[in-house]
C-alpha cells in the first residue's frame, strides 16, 4: 500500500507495535525444554491483546499463530509440541498480524542460550545485511540495488544467500506489489521503491544454500545440504530520505 493519510500511518503504527512487541516478548519468552507450540501460544495471547490476528492464519490458514522456525528449517515453520527447544539452537520467529484492517510483518533468528554451534556470527551478518538495505532504501532506488547490497554484505562475511524467499508489500493485505524484493541483485527486476510505499523487507543469510525446498508439509521450508539460516525483517515506509521503521519495537538490534 501507499500512505495516503494521517489515519494511513497511524494504522500501520498501530498493526506494526502490535508485532514488534510480540515479536520482542516471544524472543525473551523462549528458553531450552519448551515446545515451539508453547511459544506460539504464548505470542498468540499477546496479538489477541492488542486486538490483532494472526495475519498466516487469516490470509492463507496456516496452522498457528507465528511461523517458528528452528535450526535447519528455514522459514515457515509450523508450531508444535513435538519440536522441543534445546539450548544452542538457531531460532527464527516471523510474526505478522492484521489489526483494523492494517496488516504489518517482522521476523528475527536468535541463537537460544550458549552458541554451541557457533552461529552468530550468522546473525550478526543478517541484521548487518539488513541494517544496510534500510539504510540505502530511498525515492527512486533501484530494488535490484538494495537486493546487491545485501548479497555483497553476505559475502563480505563469508555467506551466501537465499533467492527465493523474498521481501514484499505489504499493508491492506499481507503480501502486496512490490511482490518480489530479493536478497541478490536480479537484473530483471526493475523496480524501484516509490515514496509512501509501505514494503516487509527481508534478508536469509546462509552458511551454505542458495535455495530453500519446501519440507512436505506443506509449510515449512528448509535447505537441501543442512544449511542454517538466519531470517531478520523490518515493515517500513519508504521517504525520500532513510525510512521509517514501523517494526523498530521488535528489539531485533538491541
């Protein structure tokens, strides 16, 4: 969507706090011998809370409320008591909500408790890919440049990155034009951000992969050599100048 109004941005506001502090409490909440159904419980009280609904569930049924994904599964993990949280694991919580008609969307990868596995520096190179996207995002920018801008910032440190899993509009409903913001430089794509465009931007930085499969269950989606990967996300509203980060309550650079 575009922000066409005072009551536009205030929606948006309104639909992104609700994430952001779901998001930032599921996070703290999370801790080793609890299942990912518990946790999904757990977030879906708080969005009950603020009078939102979980935007996957509404828009296209999926089974819980936020989609938790853990280790080698990449995005769109379903919740359930059968995944048990360990200590060292990578876990990526993205939840997205509609709330009076406003619809806004976050994520972020943690690694729970010690960093057995040594994946932070992972994390570290996703919110750092993500930190530049926003930073160069503008009037007029070439999508295709901000998606190089993460992939050169993933190679940097030493990682590559997933390409089809993509950022997206977003706003009246979960997932608006522009519909394909990658995390590489695609040179078809010719878009550029337009001002008061309201847009999920995305990165999934890999140990390894390039692609994600999907798993067989319909939802859950993961790397076919064993790959981690780190998801970080942020709804924002493009201006001529640096945008505004509707999300920035979710806590993921604290």
């Amino acid at each position: 969507m575009s922000i066409a109004s005072n009551d536009d941005l205030t929606g948006m506001m309104q639909a992104s706090e609700a994430v952001g502090k779901t998001l930032k409490a599921m996070r703290e909440y999370a801790k080793p011998g609890m299942s990912t159904l518990e946790l999904d419980e757990f977030g879906a009280a708080i969005l009950d809370a603020f009078g939102a609904r979980p935007a996957p569930k509404i828009s296209y049924g999926f089974p819980g409320c936020a989609c938790i994904s853990v280790n080698h599964a990449v995005a769109h993990g379903i919740p359930a008591a059968h995944i048990i949280l360990q200590e060292g694991d990578l876990v990526n919580i993205d939840v997205s909500a509609e709330l009076n008609g406003f619809f806004a969307d976050n994520g972020g990868s943690f690694v729970l408790g010690q960093d057995f596995q040594h994946l932070n520096p992972l994390v570290e190179s996703s919110k750092n890919a993500l930190r530049k996207a926003l930073q160069q995002i503008r009037h007029g920018v070439k999508i295709a440049e901000v998606g190089r801008t993460i992939a050169k910032s993933a190679q940097k440190d030493g990682f590559t990155v997933i390409k089809n899993l993509l950022g997206h509009g977003i706003g009246r409903s979960l997932h608006e034009p522009p519909h394909g913001i990658p995390c590489f430089y695609d040179r078809f794509n010719r878009g550029k951000f337009q001002k008061n465009a309201v847009v999920a931007v995305e990165t999934f930085i890999s140990t390894r992969a390039n692609y994600a499969i999907d798993t067989g269950d319909g939802w859950t989606l993961s790397t076919a050599d064993g790959s981690f990967v780190a998801q970080h996300e942020h709804t924002i509203v493009v201006t001529d100048k640096e945008p505004i980060i509707l999300t920035a309550s979710n806590g993921i650079w604290d």
